[in-house]
C-alpha cells in the first residue's frame, strides 16, 4: 500500500485509547479517516479535534450490531467513496472468573471483540475487492497467546482473534488484501478501569499506531502476518 494518500481508513473503537492514536497516525499519514464508536457525539468530538490534521468523519457504530457495521460502510463510501484500510480495534474485557461472570459478560467480550470484527471483515471485504485491494489489521492481544486467571471471555475473545485473522489473511492474500494481527502486551489507556492511574512503563498507544503504519508501508512483496510488541521493561517480578 505505501502512499496512505487519499486512502480511505476506518477504525473501530476510536473514540479513544489505541484506536484514537491509530486514527490519528492514519490521518497524518495522508488517509482520509473514519472515526467509530458506540457514541455519536464522541465520534463527532474527535473527528473534529482530527480535522486540524486532515480529512475525518465520524461515525457512530456498536460492532456487536451488523446492521450498524454494515451502515458504517455503506456511510464510508457515501461519504468517502470506497474503503482501503480496515482497523479492527474495538474491545473490552470483563475481568471476573468463570463460576461468576454471567451470560451478558460473556457476551458482551465475545460479540464486541470477535464476532464484531467478523462483521466488520466481512464488510471491508466487499469493499475492498471493489478498490482491487486494502488491508485489515486486527488488534489481539498478548492474552490472546498466553491465558491468565479471572480473563477466560477475554483470552478466549483473543486467542479467537488471532486464529480468524490467520486464516482470513490465507483467504484474502489473492484479492491484495493485507491482513495482520497486532498483539499488544499492557497500553497505557483506560482499559478495563476508566480513569486509572498512568504508568510509565507501559506502551503506549502510539506505540500500537507505529505498528499498523510499519505493516501498511511493507513493500507490497512481503507481509508481517502477526505482530507482537511488549513494553521493554516491565516491572520485575519477585
Ligand atoms: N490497553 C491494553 O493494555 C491493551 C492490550 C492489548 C490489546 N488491547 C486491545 O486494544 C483495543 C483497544 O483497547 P484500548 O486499550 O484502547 O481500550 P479503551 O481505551 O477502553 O478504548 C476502547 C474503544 O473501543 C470502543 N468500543 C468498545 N466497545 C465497542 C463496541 N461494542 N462497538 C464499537 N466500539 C466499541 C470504545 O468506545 P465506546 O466505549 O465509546 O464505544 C473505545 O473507543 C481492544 O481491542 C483491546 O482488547 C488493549
């Protein structure tokens, strides 16, 4: 892909956290950016803080909803005429374990983060064969290669994540569709407790953003499938 000039971006969960400073790269880079969450007037907020950048729209969208996600796109090439680059970002957790977590926990985790991006995939997909190519990068997760108590819907939604994502991109690899599974360790957001407190030796989520554009600007030739970067220097245990 290379020149993100005039390509056209969205990302999911971008109202704030990884998916914001992902926009945000996206836009400085040249795309044109569509800005999504489940609230309108956050999708409104920051694409219009982004439009000092350059060209960003928002739109609202729940991913657990395939009616919404299939709006998000038919808006996207309304407003924008086509889509090129697809960033499944937007996830929770629920952090509790097995014998408490209930129904609507569980698939809160699973909808949002695995079966949305299935939607969402699936979307750009159709999209991106009309454009003859594009890329969909899906944020995972390090839970998603190495499990922890009290994180079961979490890893499960994860490690879901990066088996989708390996093998769509043996599907799409023909149709010049780039598919790559970024698999964070701790970032620096808000994460699974609003308002905590920030530390330091986390990555950030520009760090994240740095990523997606290294995949977007290989050569065409070769393609890093999966991704994972972890903070340095973490604390040290024991
Ligand atoms: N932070 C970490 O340590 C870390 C590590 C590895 C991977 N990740 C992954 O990175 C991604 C972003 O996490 P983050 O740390 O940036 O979290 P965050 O700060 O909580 O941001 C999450 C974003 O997703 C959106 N979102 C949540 N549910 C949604 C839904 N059903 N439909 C559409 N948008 C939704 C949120 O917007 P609204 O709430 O307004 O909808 C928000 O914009 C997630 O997939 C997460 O699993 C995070």
């Amino acid at each position: 892909m290379q020149d993100l000039k005039n390509k056209v971006a969205i990302v999911t969960g971008s109202t704030k956290g990884i998916g914001q400073a992902i926009a945000h790269s996206l836009l400085k880079a040249g795309a044109k950016v569509v800005v999504s969450g489940r609230r309108e007037a956050d999708c409104a907020r920051v694409a219009k803080e982004f439009s000092a950048s350059g060209e960003a729209f928002g739109i609202a969208c729940d991913v657990r909803s395939r009616e919404e996600v299939d709006a998000l796109f038919a808006a996207t090439e309304k407003k924008f005429g086509g889509v090129d680059i697809l960033v499944n970002n937007a996830g929770l957790g629920e952090f509790k374990s097995v014998a408490d977590m209930t129904d609507e926990e569980w698939s809160n985790v699973i909808d949002t983060n695995l079966t949305g991006v299935f939607y969402a995939s699936r979307a750009g997909i159709h999209a991106m064969r009309k454009r003859g190519g594009g890329a969909i990068l899906n944020i995972g997760s390090l839970a998603g290669k190495q499990a922890f108590p009290k994180a079961a819907a979490y890893c499960a939604s994860k490690y879901g994540l990066l088996g989708f994502s390996d093998a769509l991109m043996q599907e799409v690899r023909y149709d010049h569709i780039r598919v790559c599974c970024i698999m964070p360790g701790s970032v620096d957001t808000d994460f699974g407790a609003p308002g905590k407190e920030r530390q330091a030796w986390k990555l950030q989520g520009e760090d994240v953003a740095e990523a997606v554009l290294m995949v977007l600007n290989q050569d065409p030739r070769a393609l890093a499938s999966r991704i994972e970067l972890r903070p340095s220097e973490p604390p040290q245990k024991g």
